[in-house]
C-alpha cells in the first residue's frame, strides 16, 4: 500500500523460501505488505497486536504482523501459512486441524496453526498446558479450544512418527432405559481433568440407521480454510479499490449543528466525503430480519443528530487507509452537546433526556420516556393462581451488555460490474435481507444489486445487522469505483451491535411444588436504536416463561433507548438471558422448600407433549403459531449428566468445606428453539453434472458453524451418494435461491429440510430416468446403493451413466429441483448443563473447573460440528457468566473497547468443555434433527450461579460474576 512523505530504504529478507529485495517506506506494516503480496492466510483482526489472527513466522517465532514493522524483519526468514502444505499434500497439522473439526469460521486458523508449528519445532511431545499456553496468544472466539488443542496434540504425535487412532465420534446404542447405560470412564473426568474428549453419542436402539447422516466427513469447505485460501471478504481486493473510513461520535448524545468537510476534501487523495447533508433522508432499520421488519424504522444513513459515542457521523473514502484516516480528523463538526441517559431504568423516568426526538420516526410507543416498545401477554389467571399458590419466590437479575467479539471485523466491498450492477461482497449472515434492505438506501432497486456472501469470520448475530452495506454501496454509486469499508477493532466495540443488558424481575408460585403462576418483568436496554429489540425480547419472555411453562404467565416488558451501542441480535437472543434467571430462581425456590432441587425442576419442567401455553401470544415480533413439544431428552439429558458428574455425592461432599477455597458444582437445564416458526423459509436448488455430481446451491450461510457440510450430508443421505459428490455453493443473491439467513438456530432446521425435499425431489426424477434405462415399469422398486442404481433383478446403472443419458441422450432434460421449505413449529432442542467451580472465597475468583453439556439437539447430523457449536457456546456462555461486559466513562465512551481491555477467556484459562448428546427423532425436522446452535449458550450461566452457590451458599443474581461482586456477596 503506497503511503506518501517517507523516504524509502531497502531491505532484503526471505518471505517463504524467497529471497526479497525491496525499497520499503519505513512505515509500512508487514501485515500490509504480506497481504498486499497475496499472501492471504494473515488475516486482520485488530491492528492492534491483541488478537493475533496476522500471526507469522519470524525467524521461527510467531510474531504479529499488524504491530511489526516492515523494515524490521530486513535479513530474517518469514513464513506464513502458505508455506506449509497444499491441498495435495497438507502438513500434519492442517490435517489433524480439519480431522478433529478444529475449524470452524476459519478466521485464526492460519495463525493457529503456525502458532502450534512454532512450538512443536521447540518442544515436539508438549503437554496439555503448553498447548494451551501456546494457542493463547491467538484468539478464537467460534471452538472453545477443545478441538484445537487435540488437533495440536494429534500433529504432534504424528511428526513424532506415532501411529494415531481415527478420530472417530463413540456411539452407545441404548434401549429403553438410559439408566443402565455405562458411560466411559473418560467421560467422569476423574484421572485426566483438562484432556479434550471426543463428544460423545448415546442413541436410542429404535432410531433408524442412517449412512451419511451422523458421519463426520471433512468440512466441504474445510482445506481452503486450512491452507490459507483467500475466501474472505477482504481477500478478493478489486482493481482501483478505494479505501473508506467512518467518523463516529464522540459524543453519547448531541445534535450536529453543521459540519465543514473542506478541508478534508482538499486532501490529495480524498476521493468523496459524505455527511447527512450529501444523502436523502429514508428511514429504516439495521436489523436484517423477514419482510416486513418490526418498526420503530430510527435511523437514516447519516443523520444530524447522534444518539450514541460511535454513532455515524460522516465517511470518507480515499486512495488508501491512511489518507482516509487523516481525512476524519479534517472534517470539521459542530456539536450541541445534549444530556445523556446510560442505564435504561433512569431512562424511562420523567424528564429524561427523550434520544428519539424526531418527528419522523413512527411507532415508538413511548418516545418521550424512550420507551421504544411495550410488550404485554398473558395466559390464565396469574393474579388468582398466586392467591392460590402455598409458596411464592421472587427475584431480580441483571445480565451484562456482552460483545460478539467475532475476530473478523464487519467489511463489506461493493462494485459496478460490467453491466453497471452494484456488487455487495460482504460479511454478512443474511445476504437477502442486506439486498432489500439497501435498496431504497441507496436508489437501486433490488434487481441492480448483487450480494455475495464469501466465507465469514465469525458472526454470532452481529453480522444479521446491515451496518455497512448502505454507505458502501453510496460510495461507489457516487465515485463509480471500487470501495472497501471495515470498522476498526475499537468500532467493532462502539459501532456495532452487542448483547442486550437486561434487568429482570421474575415471580413464581407454587402450589404443592407444582408451579402455578409465573410473572416476568423484563426491562431490555436496546442502546441508541430499536434493530432487534422486539423480537430479543419477546423470545426472552416466551423461553423464560415456557421453560416451566406454568399455566397462569404474564410477561411485561419494556424495552428502552439508551444512549449506549446498540443491542441486536446475540447468540442466545433473549433466551439465555431469562432461562438465567428462572434457572437460578427455581433453584433458590427448592432451596427455600426444603425439596430436592432436580426433582423440584423435573416435576415442573416442560414436558413431552405439553402445550407451549405463551407460543401464539409471544411469536417473534408478531403473533406466534400453537406449538406443543413434540420430542424432548430433558430427562435423559439430566440423567446422563448426573452420572456423569457425579452429581449429588458432589454437592452434599461441597455443602461442609472448611478453608478459603471451596468447590461447588451446579446445573441447570435450559430449550431453545428451530427457527422461527411461520416465518423462517429457505429454499434449496440440486442439480447434476455429467458426472453424477451435484451443484448444491444454498441461500442458507454457513458463518462457521459447517452448514454447508450438514446440508450436503443431508443430501448425501437422500440420494445414497458421498458428500464429496456434492459442491456446495452459498450465498450469493443473484445465483442461489433465497434463505432468510443464518440466524434463530434455524439452518439445519429449516434450510436443511429445503435440502432434503430438493434432495427427495431428485431422487425420484433419477430413479424415473434410470427405470427407462433399464426398462423397469415402476421406478419406485429401484434402489440406489453407492452412485449405482440397482433394479430388482440386480441390473443396474450408474450415476453418471443417469447424468449423461438424461443430458445427451435419452428424454434429453437437466435434473434439478428447488425446494422450499417453511415449518409452522419450531421444536425445542433440550439440555442439561453442568458446572464444577472452585471459589477462592479471600479474593472472589471463581475458577470454572468444567463445563459439561448434555443435549438433545434431534438426529446429531454431524457430531463433531455439533459438538463445536456446543463448544463455543460454552465458551461465550462462560464470558457472559464470568467477564465479558461494556463499560463506560463519565461521557459514555466505552472503556474497554479492545481486546486487551475486554475479558475475552483465552485457550489458557479456558476449563474442559465437555459434550454428551442424547438423540431424539423430531418428526418435523430433516431425519429427526433439530437445531443446537444457540441452545449450547443458555445454560452455562445458571449453573455456575448454581455451583457458586453450592460452594459458598450465596446466590448471585448480577452477572458477570466479577472478583468484586462475589466478594461483595460473600460478605454480606
Ligand atoms: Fe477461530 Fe472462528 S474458528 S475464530
């Protein structure tokens, strides 16, 4: 990247085997310079040397790029992970990266991976803690580490020259009852407490048989990822790009009263800039969710009014990243500094600074006490059965305003094409919903524009936000030329979007420890703007109150402008917020009964075949669908999980310490949803090749989680033929059918039942085409058995031989089918989640000594992708419980607006996370699966709450747990 004023000095060093003579201005980073050489596998994750995604080899030591200088590596060797193995002929440990499921959006896996080369050459046989020492300094925010640390392990046995079993997934078959079945001993976790485990597969011996659903074949997309491909957003860099850069608030609250951008425009190299004066005024909402979108529709491109520190204020673009830089610094703005509210309760009370004040938005419900919607519903006579109830409990909580954190940035490239088409490259969850969104944005209708989602580093809902698309997409309408715009590590932090913070306040009663009546009061913070807080806070009443679905609920709800970033949508989306704290709640109420905590929860907890009493009352956004539970493995889960813990002689052992540290151990059990029902629809489009393969092409996005793998093998599974005989292809608006995105634990769910009626579809027009071929008058006699279809008298023909008589000669036609696929029931996955803590009750550190999760997500469509989610989901549950939060100064900066800053849990500190699944058959889902995404994040937070307790005997309803308020309680 040219930058300009500096004198050039020449260097020579070796980049990959290659010897480099080159003039280098002092200033350039070797993170620029290496992915300006093409050398894409050093990703960008901070530019601030605290992530280490731009992790190389210096001199055999892993150094990273992005805070490294140029001109300092002059005489030394650099390796990047292109050096390593090609697809042919992959280094041990890409290999053992893609065989234990190590990846899952791939984003640091080339820094991980020559992280771990770097320590293997020193130390060839290390031990679990210096792996996990080792991979510290590269974050990953999708695995939790598990997998990694046992790819790393596996590499290093192999280089040793030792044999290593296959990694294969253990399955149990089990009759009817779970109780006899005899788990592994590893699965107790007493010899080896840190060693990663397989997840484990316990299936019920009536479940049918199937051959490649359940198979944990390589990711389809897994050896671009580990040889270092250039599949990102960023990768693909378009001739002439130029560089954008946002202007945001340094206020938390003020009207803009002009702005000057003269001077900035007076830059030599300064291309446009853009203020709210330079774009029409056309409300909507950033939240990419399903036609129509809730109102209220805030917010405008750039406005004259900021609403939050980080808030849009203008953008620049340029001929590279420093111009754009120095040219923010030269527009001149002229702030009205307005009083500002960051706690959502002092909001909604009188005289509040009112942050929606514009006469142009419709549909808030209370602007003036920026209450932006107010949510009723109720079922029974709640106030009659608390009159009724023989005990009654009552608690408030609060959960912390948690950041996705993903380790790519939110970037999106647009273009004119040759026909003069806008093109969207963008990192986005939801590539439909960008293209309508934009459109009246930007005065194209959605037939001009094109979005194409390439691989995403990671998303976790903060990419189901259309936050760049727009400005972008105006850029290159008005300059004609390329744009890139990225937001920077620290925007990431202001700009963005975040978890809701939410208080909330629950009572229960009970009559004969049946629970009766249920209220929740919930107030959720949804920050600057509306975007996803009815829909997150809707879920959060209807899970809350549907967990122990008491047949008298109320749900209240106010949800509230701050002048904080943004909440959206998070991993979890309200449900984990509110299963926290009727989790917790349930356990303080045996407590105060007297009763045994798990038969209290089993006697209450949703059942098999119980109505869902709040479902229709409390859709998403809308009215909902009458939903039953149709499958459930919460009593197996539970069952299996206190096996497996050792769960009672724990807690009673647990309840008579003696001394500062104490242990405890706690769970909780937690349902989550598949989709949206009524609402959430995808489609699928199959079509074969002249060689018996198959052109899968999906809306659905695969953001890391291995959709794109799960999809094929549920195609794989219908037509009897290898996933490798499936290429799949998605996003892209303009060549795969629509998906409403990766979002709501609904791609297995719902998109996979699209692949699988495609796939049905297919099938038959095979099975019709090879019965002429073979002369067999009833098509349905044929079977297909390893891309061979078999008539009944053995005769048979290939697939191939299918795809080049349908295509060449006989009834001449092209097999394919699209199909779509909606379900007017979103059935809940059930888990059990466990927690081991010990407690240094002089300091307040709680130590998180393992989590284990028992789950029922359905058929386990792919096992070790399943339990990476579950995984990961651990691990963002255990910041959200443990340290992950926002926080602000006196002017409502955000102070922690870095990784460094923010309490992310690294490889070193991170406990055993465990996984156990118990399959369940959903008559509604893709050969019985449902979905396991989120479900693996709402239950980690109780449990510790619960296992804290067991240790000390006080309960913490204020997450994160933090030394200082576990000390605070401890003294109490
Ligand atoms: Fe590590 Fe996504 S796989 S950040």
């Amino acid at each position: 990247m040219a930058t300009e004023n500096q004198e050039e000095i020449k260097i020579q060093f070796v980049l990959n085997g290659e010897t480099r003579d080159i003039s280098v201005n002092p200033k350039t980073l070797l993170l620029d310079y290496l992915r300006d050489a093409g050398l894409k596998s050093v990703k960008s994750g901070c530019r601030e040397g605290d992530c280490g995604t731009c992790t190389v080899l210096i001199d055999g030591i892993p150094t990273q790029s992005c805070v490294t200088k140029l001109s300092t590596v002059a005489g030394k060797k650099i390796e990047t992970l292109e050096a390593l193995g090609t697809a042919e002929n992959l280094h041990p440990l890409q290999k053992t990266f893609l065989e234990t499921g190590a990846i899952q959006c791939g984003f640091c896996t080339p820094a991980q991976i020559l992280t771990a080369k770097a320590l293997l050459e020193k130390n060839p046989n290390p031990t679990d803690e210096e792996i996990r020492e080792s991979l510290s300094a590269v974050l990953c925010r999708c695995t939790g580490y598990v997998r990694n640390i046992d790819a790393v392990m596996r590499a290093a046995a192999v280089m040793r020259g030792e044999s290593v079993s296959d990694y294969k997934v253990p399955e149990l078959i089990f009759q009817s009852d779970i109780d006899k079945v005899v788990l592994p001993q590893a699965y107790y976790r007493k010899d080896d407490k840190k060693k990663p485990l397989l997840p484990l597969v316990l299936t019920p011996e009536k479940m049918p048989k199937m051959i490649a659903v359940g198979k944990t074949p390589t990711k389809v997309d897994g050896v671009k990822l580990v040889t270092g491909k250039p599949a990102f957003t960023d990768d693909v860099q378009p001739e002439g790009l130029l560089f954008a850069a946002l202007l945001t608030s340094p206020h938390a609250h003020a009207n803009i009263k002009d702005i000057d951008t003269t001077k900035a425009k007076a830059l030599p190299g300064v291309i446009e800039v853009l203020t709210y004066k330079d774009i029409p005024r056309v409300k909507y909402a950033t939240s990419g969710q399903s036609y129509p979108q809730p109102m209220p529709y805030d917010q405008v491109v750039l406005d004259n009014k900021v609403r939050h520190v980080g808030d849009r204020v203008a953008v620049v673009a340029a001929i590279n990243r420093e111009i754009a830089e120095k040219a923010l610094k030269l527009i001149d703005v002229t702030y009205e500094v307005l009083p500002f509210v960051l706690d959502a309760e002092l909001a909604m009370k009188d005289g509040a600074p009112v942050i929606h004040d514009e006469k142009d938005t419709e549909g808030i419900f209370d602007a003036s006490h920026n209450r932006v919607y107010h949510i009723e519903a109720e079922v029974g006579e709640p106030d009659q059965a608390f009159k009724e109830s023989d005990n009654i409990i009552e608690g408030e909580f609060r959960t912390p305003k948690q950041q996705h954190a993903q380790l790519e940035p939110h970037i999106c490239i647009t273009y004119l094409d040759e026909d003069n088409r806008l093109v969207v490259r963008t990192s986005t969850q939801v590539p439909f919903h960008v293209r309508r969104i934009i459109a009246p944005l930007i005065g194209l209708p959605e037939k001009r524009i094109r979005v194409i989602k390439p691989r995403i580093g990671g998303g976790f809902g903060g990419k189901q936000e259309v936050l760049l698309e727009d400005l972008c997409s105006i850029l290159t309408l008005r300059t004609g030329r390329p744009v890139r715009l990225e937001l920077t590590r620290s925007q990431e932090f202001t700009s963005s979007r975040t978890r809701h913070r939410q208080a909330l306040r629950f009572k229960l009663g009970v009559k004969n420890q049946k629970l009766i009546a249920a209220e929740f009061k919930l107030i959720g913070d949804t920050g600057a703007y509306g975007t996803h807080g009815l829909t997150v806070n809707m879920v959060a009443g209807f899970k809350g109150l549907t967990l122990y679905n008491a047949p008298n609920s109320r749900f209240i709800c106010d949800v509230v402008y701050t002048n904080t970033p943004p909440s959206g949508a998070f991993r979890g989306y309200g449900a984990m917020q509110a299963q926290f704290a009727v989790e917790v709640l349930m356990e303080e109420f045996a407590e105060k009964l007297g009763v045994d905590v798990i038969e209290f929860k089993r006697k209450n907890w949703l059942k098999l075949g119980e109505t869902m009493h709040l479902a229709k009352k409390l859709g998403e956004g809308r009215e909902g669908y009458e939903q039953a539970m149709v499958t459930s493995g919460m009593e197996d889960c539970v069952k299996v999980g206190l096996k497996a813990t050792e769960f009672f002689a724990k807690r009673e052992l647990y309840k008579a310490q003696q001394g500062q540290i104490k242990k405890g151990i706690g769970m909780a059990v937690v349902i989550h949803g598949s989709g949206i029902a009524g609402l959430d629809m995808a489609a699928a489009t199959l079509k074969m090749n002249d060689d018996g393969s198959f052109n899968l092409t999906v809306g659905a996005t695969d953001i890391g989680t291995g959709s794109d793998t799960i999809l094929a093998q549920i195609a794989a599974e219908e037509l009897g033929i290898p996933v490798e005989d499936f290429i799949v292809y998605s996003s892209d608006t303009d060549f795969t059918p629509f998906d409403k995105g990766a979002y709501a634990s609904s791609t297995t769910y719902i998109s996979g039942g699209a692949v699988l009626k495609a796939a049905r579809n297919i099938r038959g027009q095979i099975l019709t085409h090879a019965a002429k071929m073979l002369k067999v008058n009833e098509p349905e006699t044929l079977r297909i058995v390893e891309r061979r279809i078999i008539a009944p008298d053995e005769n048979s023909v290939t697939m191939r031989e299918v795809a080049l008589s349908s295509l060449h000669q006989l009834d001449q036609h092209q097999i394919m089918a699209t199909e779509s696929h909606i379900s007017f029931t979103s059935p809940p996955p059930t888990a059990a989640q466990f927690a081991e803590v010990k407690v240094h009750t002089d300091t307040g550190e709680v130590e998180v000594e393992r989590l284990l999760m028992v789950v029922d997500c359905g058929r386990v469509i792919n096992p070790i992708t399943a339990a990476g989610q579950v995984e990961g989901g651990m691990a963002q549950a255990l910041g959200f419980a443990m340290g992950e939060d926002t926080y602000y100064n006196a002017n409502g900066n955000v102070t922690n607006d870095r990784f460094s800053t923010y309490d992310l849990v690294k490889a070193d500190k991170m406990p055993p996370l465990d996984v156990i699944f118990v399959q369940t058959d959903e008559p509604s889902g893709p050969f019985g699966a449902k979905s396991v995404s989120e479900l693996s994040i709402d239950g980690a937070a109780p449990a510790i709450v619960s296992a804290v307790h067991n240790a000390t005997g006080v309960w913490f309803h204020d997450l994160p747990l933090t030394k200082e308020k576990v000390l605070t309680g401890l003294s109490k």
